[in-house]
C-alpha cells in the first residue's frame, strides 16, 4: 500500500468513526414536536398525487437527497435500499433485468418484455434497459411491489419502478459537483434550474462519469469493469393560467461500458480449464479475467416527451406523448477465456452485436374529484416499438497436431474459421389498452377499489440468419429465415378494500390479476419451434398490509404479506447449442412467490432519520414444463427456488450535528444493507449470486457550509470488504460477475450550491 493510501485512509476512517457514535449521544437530547416529525411523503402510485400512507400498495419510496448522500449511482446499486428489488447482471444493459419479489424477466430476445416497468416522469420504457445508466436530477423513486398491470399495463406484472425527476424550480437555483474515488473514478454533475419569465420555467442537469476499471484482463493488461458516461436532461413546464400546465423534457445519455465482463475458471484446483493460460480461481481472491476479446458496450440513448395536464371544473384530464430510441452495439468474448492458440481442439468466440430501438407512446387519462362516494381515473394508452439487431458469431480454432504437445504458436497459419453465423431479425410490438380504476367511500372509514385494464397486443418478427456452415458448431446453427405474428387480447384488474383502523392506522386487502402478453423468443440461435409465439403470463395475487404513523408522526411502520401464483411464466431457460450455453425463453409452467416485507422510518430527535426495511421472499418453480427440443437433463426442475435469498434488509442513519461554535454543520449517514445466503438448487448448487450471503456497510461525513452553499462529503463504500457475486453460472467451469461495489473504497465530493 502506498503512503499515499495511507495517508487517505488515515484521515477517512478516524472521521467515520466519530460519525457513528455522535448519533448514539444524541438520543439524550430533547426538541419540539414540530422538529421530530416526519414529512409526508406525496406519491402518484395510483395515478394521482396521494400521501404515501393512504396508499393501498406496497410501495417504498426513496428521495432524490437520499440517493446523493448514499452516492447512489444506478439501479445496481438501488437494491441495497429496497429489499424486495434485486437486479440480474447480464452481459449488456439489454438482457440486464430488474426483479421484485423474485420474479423478473431476463432475456436476450428482442420479441420479449420485462416483467417490472421501469416508468421515468410518466413514461413507460418498453424496454427497461434504458434506465440502467446513471441516476440524476432525481427527485424521488418509487417501487410498487405485485402486479401493477391495472394503471400501468402488461409490461408491470412483477411491479413498477417509478422515477420522478426534479420540476423546474420557482427560483433560480443550481449547484456544481465534482466526486473522486479510489482506483480513479471521476464524477462530475451539474444542473442549473429557474424561472424564464412569468409563466416559464426551466432547468437543465448535466452528469459525467468516468472509471478505467476493478478488474484487468491478463491476456492483454487492458482494464475491465470501467465506464464513461455522458448526459443530460432539459426542461421547460409552462403554465399560462391556473388550468394548463405544459411540460417538454427532453434527456440523452451516451455511454461505453467493459463492466460486463465474467470471470470464468474453475471451482477447485486441477479443474482448470483445458488450454486457458493462467487459468483463474473463482472466488474473492480473483477478479480478473482471461479474454482474447476484450469486451466491451456502447449505448446511446435519447428520449423526447411532453406532458399536458389541463383541469376540467373539479376534473384534472393529463396526455403524456414520447418518442425514445436506443442504439446498443456489444463487443464480448463469446466462450469467455482466452484458449485461441494454446491448444488443438480449442476455439476462441467473438461476439458483436448491434440494437437499434425506437418506441412511441401515448398515454390519456381523467382523473375525477375526489371527497364523494366514488371518485376515479380513467384512461387510454397506446404503444408501438421496433427494433431491429444484428448479431454475428465468429469461432476461429488451431487446427495443426503438428506441433510440440498439439499447441498452436501465435499467428500460425494452422488457424481456421471452425463457424461463423450472421443474424439479421426486426421485432415490432403494438399495444393498445383502456383501463379505469375506481374507489368507492363506503363510509368515512371504509373504502372499495376495483380496477380493470383490456389490453390488445400485437408482435410480429423477420428473421434471417447465414452460416457457411451445414450443421450446428460451437454455438452457431445452420442458415434459417423465419417470420411471423401473434395477436392476443388480455384482461388485467385488481379489486380491494382498505380500513382506517384508526386516524392514523390504515389496513388493506387486495386481489390482483396479473398479465403479461405474449412473446417470440427472437434471437441469434432461433430455429424452427422458437416461432411458435409464447402464451401471455397470468397471475393471482393476494396482499394484506398495514400502514401507521405513530407517535405524532415520529414512526412511520408499513407491512405487507404476500402470495402470488404465475402460470406460463415467461422466464429464461439455459441450453446448449454444440456444447456452447445459450440461454432460451420459454413458458416455464407455474411458478409461485409469498413472503412478508417492512419498511420502516422514524426522527426519535431533532435532525436524526432512521430508515430500515426487510424482506422475505420464498419464490419457486412449482411445475416446470421443459421446451420442445431441450436436452434430456432440463436445467430447471419442480421445487427449484428463484430469484435472491429468502432473506434480506437494509438500515441507514442520518444525523445532522448542528455546531454554533463552527462555520459549518455536520452531516453524518451510515446505511448497511444485508442478503442472506444463496439458493442452491439440485442440479446446480453453485448457482446464484451471493452463494455465501453478504452485507454492505458504507457510511459518509458531511462538512456543510451553514447556509447549505458549500459542502465537502468524505465517502467510504463497503467498509467491512465483503464480496459478492451479481451473477454466478455453472457449467463444465463456473462464470460470474463482480460489480464494483464488491470491494472495500474510499472517496471525497465537492459541492456548491447557489441561488435559493
């Protein structure tokens, strides 16, 4: 370790340390009831502004202000906030997917959509790898947890991650900040927001980042699990009178990514694998890889939307248009090692593959007074995307016995193209949806909800795929060209009570019918009974839950229980092509997922924020139906747990130390986040992320300038050094990914912050 190291974590880790024993000196301090009160949290869960806690949804909810003093980045990173959210690595932010409670959607096909909708300012990302870039200029998140198809269509069978961005402020604000951490990691963000004249008001937010890497691939030294990232969002909100508001946002992000690189070796010494120099141990002690490709991503994306809201007497009527693309082109190893030239038999992959993404959205709705006995919002949307890839396979393998020990020497001419495919496949879906969800005030304590969406879907295909190559090698199947489309009507609906038990005590029931349309499992391997469409996904859930807040608004504690059952579930099968992996998409069967969930805050003094939540989560295969064409051994079986561990939560302090004596506060936060161990399943039990379950502990000292102008922050993430897995694939040798944040690191941020 060098001096300069050193010296950092000489001045770091003193300054935590304090951090973490002045909140447990404060609880002998004594302030007014107003100070220790939370505030209420406003949310649009149902489709209209509505406090958080009269809310009949399990919903948790963080602040933008809590994602900046916890250096929360990305979705990757927010699931150490929301216990029942885990996120799925995959090679790319295509088939990367978000889960709740369990169940997600993780798929390389274009003819497929995610189970949990990401929905950012009212828009619905057909595709939720959009959003998997750097969070900014939020103003708050909300995860709505079961089935959401009701309000927010067939894409949210699993749940909804709902981000609202920040409104054009009232005055003229901004703020300048710039972030260092350990291995060189830069972050610079900027945004300035204000009024342009007496009925316009605009804000514009900039982000950079930029990271070389965690990781180095040993074939050739170059760094892995780095970035460069680039974006920013405008807006303009115009309101010429009391009736009509208009917003215009516009927002891009331009991105290159080597963070999906797998580590790949072997599980135990003497199962190296053949031919791969250096072969590398799979376990915390290596985090390198061992690629002849070095891979690597680029994403551009781009979005143009425009909200009207207009109030109609009592009547508030909301049209939300959009128009997104996203262009994606991936370069990776496809067997994962570096094998070309080490040994006969032997052949290196290369992958490179290219999305280009467009989709339009409209969205009506009409939301009816509320204060009678029945009030509602009703609406219409409509949705059309296209997409249209291009993937190419290329193996090259030694092919000469001739030299010493059967290697091949580096640029030998016994080197040969062993299959090469070229695919060529566009995908359109088209949606179109009414839908209308109603409460009925049964008397001034109890209330009916009853909602209901009818969905039509439409996905048609063109596939084309070339390979010189008669017979199925490495990987790479035989030319094939297909198409095809599927047309189904769906209903979806959810139907409830909810009782206030007290003033501030609140109980709910509720049923849910989850759907999700169909599917084409489109994709580089398709062959002939992949055309056969997928059945739409359906779902019955069942919720109990309470929400209170307690002690003169000191405590604020949610439950929830659950039970879901899913029949065609829509899920990811694992097969093999000429020994190499592919993943299929199939009708899995029925699946199941119950368990219990918590969120809980309270302010027991002034300026001190305690927030916590917990999860369990038991979701499973219950009869698993193996695809035409599967391999005798199935890779899935009745019984075989989904998803994450059973067990998981989260707790963060925050604490401001007011110093009189100072030019400056305080501000002290700590958070940990814990998953239990992993969920081996009989056939595989290594699979899975986090085989041995983990916690995260990060915490961070604020220096802020009395008037909040200037403020220095000192950043320590995984403190305790734990190491975890976001993905974890066994076969003849294990692969898996290590994210960033599975080491221990230390950083500092600058802010200034001006106007008022």
């Amino acid at each position: 370790m060098s001096s300069v190291s050193r010296s950092r974590r000489a001045l770091v880790v003193p300054a935590l340390l304090l951090g973490a024993s002045l909140p447990a000196l404060a609880w002998a301090a004594d302030a007014p009831a107003s100070d220790t009160q939370l505030e209420e949290i406003v949310v649009t869960s149902q489709r209209r502004a509505e406090n958080l806690q009269k809310v009949p949804v399990a919903v948790t909810v963080i602040r933008g202000e809590d994602l900046e003093k916890r250096q929360t980045f990305s979705a990757e990173q927010l699931v150490q906030q929301v216990p029942s959210l885990t996120f799925r690595k995959g090679t790319t932010n295509v088939n990367s997917s978000l889960n709740i409670r369990g169940i997600g959607t993780t798929s390389f096909s274009s003819g497929s959509e995610p189970a949990v909708s990401t929905v950012v300012d009212g828009v619905v990302y057909a595709r939720s790898g959009q959003a998997f870039f750097d969070f900014f200029d939020v103003d708050r998140i909300e995860v709505l947890r079961g089935p959401q198809g009701t309000l927010f269509g067939k894409n949210a069978s699993a749940g909804v991650v709902s981000i609202v961005t920040r409104r054009p402020s009232a005055t003229t604000k901004g703020f300048v900040e710039g972030s260092w951490f350990e291995g060189d990691e830069y972050r610079l963000r900027a945004g300035i927001s204000g009024p342009i004249n007496d009925t316009l008001r605009g804000a514009l937010t900039a982000v950079y980042g930029q990271y070389d890497g965690s990781a180095v691939n040993v074939y050739d030294g170059s760094k892995v699990n780095g970035y460069e990232r680039l974006g920013f969002r405008g807006k303009l909100e115009w309101t010429p009178n009391d009736k009509l508001t208009v917003s215009l946002i516009a927002d891009t992000v331009n991105a290159v990514d080597n963070g999906s690189a797998d580590v790949i070796g072997y599980a135990t010494p003497g199962d190296a694998i053949i031919g791969q120099e250096a072969p590398l141990a799979v376990g915390p002690s290596n985090r390198n890889i061992n690629n002849d490709v070095s891979p690597v991503t680029k994403d551009s994306t781009w979005g143009y939307s425009g909200q009207v809201e207009y109030k109609l007497g009592d009547f508030s009527l909301t049209s939300i248009t959009a128009w997104r693309g996203w262009g994606n082109t991936e370069v990776r190893d496809g067997d994962y090692t570096s094998t070309l030239g080490r040994r006969v038999g032997t052949a290196s992959s290369r992958d490179v593959g290219v999305l280009d993404f467009h989709q339009f959205t409209q969205e009506v709705r009409l939301a009816s007074p509320t204060g009678g006995f029945l009030d509602y919002v009703v609406g219409a949307f409509y949705y059309k995307t296209k997409q249209d890839n291009y993937f190419n396979r290329t193996n090259v393998a030694c092919t000469s016995t001739t030299l010493s020990g059967g290697a091949c020497a580096t640029g030998s001419s016994t080197f040969a193209v062993t299959s090469n495919g070229t695919a060529n496949f566009e995908t359109e879906l088209e949606n179109y949806a009414a839908f209308g969800q109603a409460n009925l005030n049964f008397t001034p304590r109890l209330r009916g909800v009853a909602g209901l969406r009818w969905s039509h879907d439409q996905i048609s295909f063109d596939f084309a795929r070339v390979s010189a190559f008669p017979t199925a090698t490495a990987g790479v199947r035989p030319s094939f060209t297909a198409q095809g489309t599927k047309t189904t009507d769906g209903v979806s609906g959810r139907i409830g009570l909810q009782y206030d038990i007290s003033d501030t005590v609140l109980g709910y029931v509720n049923y849910a019918r989850g759907y999700k349309g169909p599917a084409i499992n489109v994709f580089f391997n398709m062959q002939a009974f992949d055309t056969l469409p997928l059945d739409p996904e359906k779902s019955d859930a069942y919720e109990a839950g309470l929400k209170s807040t307690l002690f003169d608004r000191r405590l604020v504690l949610n439950l929830a229980a659950f039970t879901t059952k899913f029949k065609g579930f829509q899920t990811t099968n694992f097969d093999t092509v000429a020994g190499t992996i592919v993943s299929r998409l199939v009708n899995a069967g029925e699946v199941s997922t119950k368990g219990l969930e918590l969120d809980a805050q309270a302010r027991p003094i002034r300026n001190l924020t305690l927030t916590s939540g917990a999860s369990y989560t038991d979701a499973k295969i219950v009869n698993f139906y193996c695809p035409a064409g599967s391999p005798a051994t199935c890779s899935a079986i009745n019984g075989q747990p989904l998803g994450p561990s059973k067990w998981r939560w989260s707790a963060a302090a925050d604490y401001l130390v007011e110093t009189p004596s100072l030019p400056f506060d305080i501000g002290l936060n700590t958070s940990i986040a814990y998953q239990g161990a992993g969920r081996p399943n009989v056939n595989n039990p290594t699979i899975g992320p986090a085989p041995e379950g983990f916690s995260l502990w990060d915490a961070s000292v604020a220096f802020i300038d009395r008037e909040d102008r200037y403020r220095v922050s000192f950043i320590a993430k995984n403190i305790g050094d734990s190491f975890y897995t976001t993905a974890r694939i066994p076969s003849t040798y294990i692969r898996q990914q290590v994210p960033r944040d599975s080491e221990q690191y230390f950083g500092v941020s600058l802010r200034a912050n001006f106007g008022r």
